[in-house]
C-alpha cells in the first residue's frame, strides 16, 4: 500500500521450522529465489547466496537450481 514502511513484506508470516527436511526446503527456496525471478540463470551465480558454502561443503553442486528445474513445493511459497 502507499505509504508503508517497515522491513517486512505485505504477505510476511511467521514459520517454525519442523524438522530437517522442512529446513532444507526453506534453504532451498531461498537458494533458487535469484533464479525464478530471473536475475541469473543458475544459483551460484548469485554472488550473495550462502548456496556457495553448500557447494564448498559438496552437499550441492555448481549446476543445482538451474534455469528449467522443476520445485513444485516452492509453488507454496509464491513470492511474485
């Protein structure tokens, strides 16, 4: 609305993370954010994304979230 100010977005709500698998899709949605909203073509090309250390780490790798992956569970979280 015209006139807001604060940090948080209209559509903000809070979430418990439940379990390790509910964190991992939380890390995974943040991860390919740059890539659905089309600022580059491949996550790690998003200088700012902590999806380096998860590459440095091998639980990813370098192609992870690329233009053309499918996450359908990510269609929960549409932040369009």
């Amino acid at each position: 609305m015209k006139g807001e100010r604060g940090i948080w977005h209209r559509r903000f709500w809070e979430h418990l993370i439940r379990d390790d698998q509910d964190y991992e899709h939380h890390v995974n949605y943040i991860h390919y954010n740059p890539v659905k909203h089309g600022y580059v073509k491949l996550a790690a090309d998003w200088q700012y994304s902590s999806i380096h250390r998860y590459i440095k780490l091998g639980i990813l790798n370098e192609q992870w979230g690329c233009v053309g992956m499918n996450f359908p569970q990510f269609a929960d979280y549409d932040d369009d």
